[in-house]
C-alpha cells in the first residue's frame, strides 16, 4: 500500500507538472489572484491577530483572570482556564489563529498530543472582517445577517465543544501552575517573527492550493459535479458549482446568489467548515507535532451542527428581518493597495535577519 501510494503521488507531481506547462495562462492568473488575496486580505487581517495570540500564550496573561473562571471553565467544558480563554479568543480572530495557540500550549507540554488535536478542530472560527465583509456584506448587506452568521457558527462550536467535554473530562491534561504575567520588547519582537513565519507558511499553502483549484477547474471537475449534483437535488447548477467553489475555497463564498435566504443555512456550515483551503492551511500550521485528521472530522461536524442550528432559527429571524429591514449598508473589506502588506513584509524580513545575527553573534 505504501509503495503504492508513492506512486500515486509521483504521477500526481507530474501531472500537475505537465498542467503547469501545457496551461501556463491560467496558472499565472492562479497564482496573481492567490498572491493578492494574500496581500490584500490575509496579511492585512491575520498578522496583528496573530501577533497579539502569540504574545497571550507567551506572557502568561491568562495568569491574571481570577481562579473562579478555572472552576466554570472546567465544570462546563471540561477544559482548563487556558483552553477556555483560547477557545473564546479563536472564535472571533480567524481559521488559523485558534490552531497555532493550542499548538504553542502542546509544545510547551501543558496539554497532551490526543488533546490538542481535538481543540485544535474546535477552536477555529471566522474573524468579524471576513463574516461582516466577505459574507453578509456582499451577500446580504445586512449587517443583522452577518450577526446571525457569527452567532450560528459560534454557537455550532459551542454545542461541540459540550459534545466533546465528556470525553475531554476523561481525558484531562496534567495540572500546571499559571506562568506569571511578564511582557517585554524581546518577547513582542518574538511575537513578530513567529507570525511571519506562520503566515508566510499561510501564504504559500494558499497560492499552491489555488494552483491546485485552477487545475481542477480547466479539467471540469467543478462543471461535472455541479450537474450531477443539480441532476438530483434540483438547485441550479450555477449555484451548486458556486458552492463548489467555496467548500474549496471559502473566500469565493461571494459567487453565490446575492439576498437569498434559502441558502443561509448551507452558508453557515460552509464559513464553520471554513474549506480546503483553510483546512491545507490548518495543516501547515501543525505539521510535523500534530494529526490534521482529528481537525478535518471536528470541522466536518461543526459545519453540519452550524447548518442545523441556522435551519432551526432561521424561521424566527425572517420574521424580524421582514419587520425591520436594516438600513445599513456594509462595504466590503478590501484593502486598497497592497504596499502595507509589502512594507510589513520587507520589516518582518528585517526582524528575521536581525534575530539570525544575534543568534550567531551569541
């Protein structure tokens, strides 16, 4: 089976190989549209997150809550307060974020590896810029939708994170005291430099797979499964092959039909499940020290949980949406130009070189 599977994958690499060179133009736009989204989208959203998580694991800041919030944290969830704090910071911050502190906790020894990868699936939602831009304000242009949106998807995750307690109290991690709250310059140039390297990670992961996408729909697979799809479930093929799209990458969310609530339902387990995409980007973060598996399944019954708990409100939220109408109409993000990102780049590239002369000169 091993020998086998290496084959496979050796006829893979030159396949898409072969793909790169016979269809250049259509992978030189793969990767400009990956490159900018990276630029324009990625960065901009994810690196002070990411900086900002680093430094909360690092310093120690969960030391300051009260040692009651330890006690509700574990009685409710079965989780520490740490994990607690993590799993509530996650839910607002971005697919990746939740996914890299949990794996700064394994690495340091405080929760075992079985463990990190169950939080690892749970503690993973949408940021706000995403949800209120990408979804509800281009979708819906409603920004009542857009809570509605968040509230689903954290709540599917809420439900799992109940689900999940029973086996997580069986499965307790050890005991370890709290670190004392300490900040320093050194730890916030630390913070800098591990989020460069995670989104630079990020990044690449994601022009690779939009390469990889490109290829996929030149040989039309998405155009074959949208009709046999739509053969039997009687949705349109333009939207079924737009939600393609989406379950493999989840920024092209925007390609389905704008105003329809119908569809609400499909659209919150699609932003819980977060796409391949994310989930390629997931295992970027925790390759080498943890299983991506546990993560795939956890989001796979987050995505339907998500789906279920929208298709059992939804109902009452209409009413409301069809007595008060929003009036408000929500832009969505889209950085302007993407020479911030390029700077904050050339300066994280800066803080790389500096820190490698400083480990020499040691």
């Amino acid at each position: 089976m091993k020998k086998t599977g290496k084959i496979f994958y050796a006829l893979l690499l030159v396949f898409i190989f072969c793909m790169c060179i016979a269809d250049y133009h259509c992978i030189a736009k793969a990767v400009t549209d990956a490159l900018k989204r990276c630029l324009c989208t990625l960065i901009p959203s994810l690196y002070a997150v990411m900086t900002v998580s680093y430094l909360i694991t690092e310093s120690g800041v969960v030391s300051l809550f009260p040692k009651w919030s330890e006690k509700i944290s574990e009685k409710l969830f079965g989780i520490s307060r740490t994990e607690f704090f993590i799993f509530s910071f996650s839910m607002f911050s971005g697919y990746p974020v939740g996914t890299r502190m949990i794996l700064s906790e394994y690495k340091k020894g405080r929760i075992p590896k079985k463990r990190a990868e169950i939080l690892c699936g749970i503690c993973c939602g949408a940021g706000p810029s995403f949800i209120f831009g990408c979804v509800s304000g281009i979708l819906y242009k409603s920004a009542e939708t857009g809570v509605f949106i968040a509230l689903t998807v954290t709540s599917a995750n809420a439900v799992l994170m109940l689900v999940m307690s029973l086996w997580l109290r069986k499965n307790k991690a050890e005991r370890h005291e709290s670190e004392d709250f300490c900040l320093s310059a050194e730890m916030l140039n630390e913070s800098i430099i591990e989020s460069g390297h995670t989104l630079m990670n990020v990044c690449f992961v994601t022009t690779a797979f939009s390469v990889f996408s490109e290829i996929l729909s030149a040989l039309g697979f998405y155009r074959a499964v949208s009709k046999i799809v739509s053969s039997f479930s009687h949705i349109p093929k333009e939207t079924v092959n737009a939600f393609m799209y989406s379950l493999a990458d989840i920024t092209n969310i925007s390609r389905l039909p704008k105003g329809d609530y119908t569809i609400l339902p499909y659209i919150c387990g699609l932003v819980s499940f977060s796409g391949v995409c994310v989930l390629f980007q997931l295992y970027s973060v925790v390759s080498g020290y943890l299983s991506v598996k546990p993560i795939i399944a956890m989001r796979i019954i987050s995505a339907f949980l998500s789906g279920i708990i929208c298709r059992l409100i939804l109902p009452f939220y209409m009413k409301y949406e069809l007595t008060a109408v929003s009036k408000i109409t929500i832009q969505p993000y889209s950085a302007q130009s993407p020479v911030p990102s390029v700077m904050l780049i050339i300066m994280t590239l800066m803080l790389f070189a500096q820190s490698r002369k400083n480990v020499r000169y040691r």
